[in-house]
C-alpha cells in the first residue's frame, strides 16, 4: 500500500517500505537564522542541478535524475517549493519544471 502517512517513515528507515513509493512527495521546512528552507521529494542520486529562480537572497532549484524531477527546494520562496509538488510527485520531465518556472516569471 503506497502512503504519504507519517507510519510509512519507519518502515522506509528500516528498509521495509513499499518500493512502489508514496502517494506525495516528501517535504520538509526550516527556519534557520532569519532564513526559510524548503525542499520537497528527494535529491538523492541526483545528476542535474537546474536554477529555477535567483533574486538577491531568493534561491529556487530543481533537481534532477535521468530527465525526471526529483526535487525542488528553496531558501526565501514562499509557496514557489510547493507548487511544484505535483510535478515532483508525477516524477515530471525536467523540461516541465523548467517550463513551469518560465510561466512563473511571467505573472
């Protein structure tokens, strides 16, 4: 059974998880020193690093495996991170990520 429940955890750290994977995509936040990191699904394994955005203290960026998102984090971004969920979920092309990004800049 795939899961995006807190019981899936323990059993992912023990090696006992389900490989099919988890209905959402991990995510984490940190407030640290005045600043706000976020990162959802993992980078583990990554082979592409992609700058979604950069402005002053402002830092978005996905990470990618193989053409796929594997995931996107941030310092500074607001709700930008979690609007990529989705496609990190769907394991999206990075030329999605990419396109989502230009579409951003452009509201």
């Amino acid at each position: 059974m795939r899961s995006s429940k807190a019981p899936s955890r323990p059993a992912t750290l023990l090696g006992t998880h389900d490989p099919g994977g988890f209905l959402s995509a991990p995510y984490f936040w940190s407030d640290q020193y005045g600043m706000r990191l976020q990162s959802v699904g993992s980078a583990a394994g990554y082979d592409e690093i992609e700058v979604l955005k950069k402005d002053g203290e402002k830092l978005l960026v996905a990470h990618g495996k193989a053409g796929r998102v594997v995931s996107v984090a941030g310092l500074h971004t607001g709700t930008a991170v979690m609007s990529y969920r989705r496609l990190v979920t769907e394991s999206a092309t990075m030329d999605a990520v990419r396109q989502q990004a230009r579409e951003a800049l452009t509201k």
